[in-house]
C-alpha cells in the first residue's frame, strides 16, 4: 500500500508510526491496521457523545475485514480521566480475554486517548495503540507523542506513562459533530503550536476571516501544518527533557486554572487560552516580549473563539500551589515555556514567585 502524500511520520526511540490526516480517513482503518501488522482483536474505546456518531460503521468495516472486535463507551467528560474509569476498562478487557497481539482504538477527543492510552500503557505491560481523534485539539496534539494519563484531585495527568501509539489517524471530517465550544478550544493547541515554533502559521491564520467557514483540505491542511510542529519537537525530544517542554506554554497555569475550576468546568483548550494570556504577560514582565507581541496573541485567540480572562473567585495561592506540583517541577523550581516573539519560544526557571503572583493578582 502507498503512502498518500499527506502523511506525517513521528520518529522516536519509544516507537515510530505514521500520521495521516486526511478527510475520510477512517474509511481505510482496516487496511491500515494491516499494514502495520495489527491482526488481534480490536478494542474501541470511545465516549458516549462520540461512540453513535462513528464507532457502528467502524465495527461493521473492521467486522467485514476479518477483524473481531468489542467496543466500550466513557461518560463524556473530564471526569473519566479516572482511575476508577480506568479500572473499569481493565475489567472489559482482561474479563473478555485481551492479549498482547491485540490492539486499543481510542476512538475521540483528549480525554478518550490519555485514558485509553494509558489503558494500553499497562494492561499485560502493554498492548498496541492507535489514535482515531475526533476533535482538534486532540489530533494536533494529544494523540502524537505518546503521553497518556489519568487526573488526580492535586493536579491533572499526574498518574500516566509513555506509550506511543501504531498509528494515528485524524479525519477532518469528524469535526462537522463536533461543539463549537469544543472545536474552539481545539483552536488554542494550533495558536500554541503556531506562536512556539511556526511564525507563518500565527500570520496564516491572522488572515482568516471566517474561522467558521473553514472545512475540507483548507482545513486539513492547517491541521497538518500545527501537526509538524508538534511532530518536530517529539522526534527531537521524546521524553521531554528538553525542547519538548515547549509544547507545555499555556499549560503550566492552564492545567493549575482547569483543576482550581473543578475538571470539566472549563475544557482543556479554554484553560490553555488564558494560560497562554497569562504566561504571555509573565514573559512581557521578563522583557522577553513587549505589550504589542501579548495584545496581538490575545486578539488571534479572541478571533478563533477564546476567552483571555480569569474565571473570577480563584485563589492566587491556590493557583501557585498547583504550579509547585505540576510534573515539570524540578527542584522546587517551576519550568516556565515562555515566548520569546512570535515563532519562537524558550523554557525558563528563574521566573520569581512574585513575579506570577503580581500577574494573576492583576488578570
């Protein structure tokens, strides 16, 4: 079988695979599972927002390729990035006989592929994986890389492993059932991704004027393109011990704002929008950036449906609490990913405690 000319390929030590995004990718699952040598039986994991739009027709075509397959639907929601939710997934699986040849499909968004990955992870020491996401945010960032994870009540992602998925497979076209809400937040991911390492991009998508209009390869191809970024820095840094913790801009008050708000109130993207707003003001205060680099981010994320503020009622000690124990401390010092202008940006460690302080005592 030919590769088509829209593929993307992720080369790291932990394992290599192939990126397809393409409008009606999905169609072709069953040939690719056979072309990377996935011939066990297959389990979909999938949510129960996403599981009626596509799972049906997925079985009946993996059915019809020889493939057996059971299928197993998530409340939708943060809330099943759960140990509780995932022992029940080990319950499905090892109670209906899984074994190492077989493969786990996380059929959804960002939630489904951390929690079904870190499935994956660590069932029989780990089983294949392949990514089938159907939101933005999920297929330019969270399926490529290899992170899955489960929340804890201190901090999100905390519980997880590397796994790096067979295959990853994004159809565009998945996104027409997606919430507006939810592609918005999709949209920070691509914003993080533009601002971090592809200067063109950010001007690309200053110049779209009906975000809402965008679909078939226009939209593909602007997937593809914050695909290669998110690509480039895994194939340089699997592990995130380096450069890969550029990707975590916006992340670090982000993932402190989505868990002070209760998981689920506010999605992952939105959480990342203000973070980037915030983290972006922290740079500015640094000298790493002038106002007009913070004021023109913020009007980008304005335009593709974003939010910059603050929930009101969060605590500032709170939030630094929650920086202190996110996974990238090292020694008691946070690791900040701060731009440096549009197009580049670098990590930090030296950024004082006030100095935050004084920014989300001010947003």
């Amino acid at each position: 079988m030919k590769d088509p000319p829209d593929h993307l390929y992720v080369t790291t030590p932990g394992g290599s695979y192939e990126v397809l995004v393409a409008d009606g990718a999905l169609d072709h699952l069953p040939e690719r599972l056979q072309h990377i040598g996935l011939r066990g039986a297959v389990w979909l994991v999938s949510d129960r927002q996403v599981f009626p739009h596509y799972a049906p027709a997925l079985i009946e075509r993996l059915h019809t390729a020889g493939y057996a397959v059971q299928g197993y639907a998530v409340p939708a929601g943060e809330t099943s990035k759960d140990l509780t939710v995932a022992a029940q997934l080990y319950d499905w699986l090892i109670g209906n006989g899984v074994e190492r040849r077989d493969v786990v499909l996380a059929l959804g968004g960002g939630v489904v592929g951390d929690l079904a990955g870190f499935v994956a992870a660590t069932v029989l020491r780990g089983v294949a994986l392949v990514h089938l996401p159907t939101t933005l945010l999920a297929m330019v960032d969270s399926a490529i890389g290899g992170k899955t994870g489960v929340n804890h009540p201190l901090g999100k992602n905390l519980i997880g492993a590397f796994h790096q998925p067979r295959l990853v497979l994004a159809d565009p076209a998945t996104l027409a059932t997606l919430p507006l809400r939810e592609l918005c937040a999709g949209w920070a991911e691509v914003i993080k991704h533009a601002v971090i390492r592809d200067a063109g991009l950010f001007t690309h998508l200053e110049s779209i004027a009906d975000p809402a209009s965008l679909s078939g390869e226009t939209l593909a191809a602007i997937i593809r393109r914050a695909v290669r970024v998110k690509i480039d820095i895994v194939n340089a840094d699997e592990r995130e011990t380096g450069e890969r913790m550029l990707l975590n801009y916006g992340h670090t008050l982000g993932h402190a704002i989505e868990a002070a708000c209760g998981y689920g109130d506010l999605l992952h993207g939105e959480a990342v929008a203000i973070g980037m707003h915030l983290e972006a003001q922290i740079a500015g205060r640094l000298g790493m950036v002038d106002r007009a680099f913070v004021e023109r981010q913020a009007r980008l994320l304005h335009i593709w449906g974003l939010s910059t503020d603050l929930p009101p009622g969060l605590s500032v000690d709170d939030l630094i609490a929650r920086t202190l124990r996110d996974k990238k401390v090292r020694g008691g010092k946070v690791r900040w990913a701060l731009p440096a202008g549009i197009g580049t940006a670098t990590v930090r460690d030296d950024v004082p405690e006030s100095l935050v302080r004084a920014v989300l005592a001010e947003a």
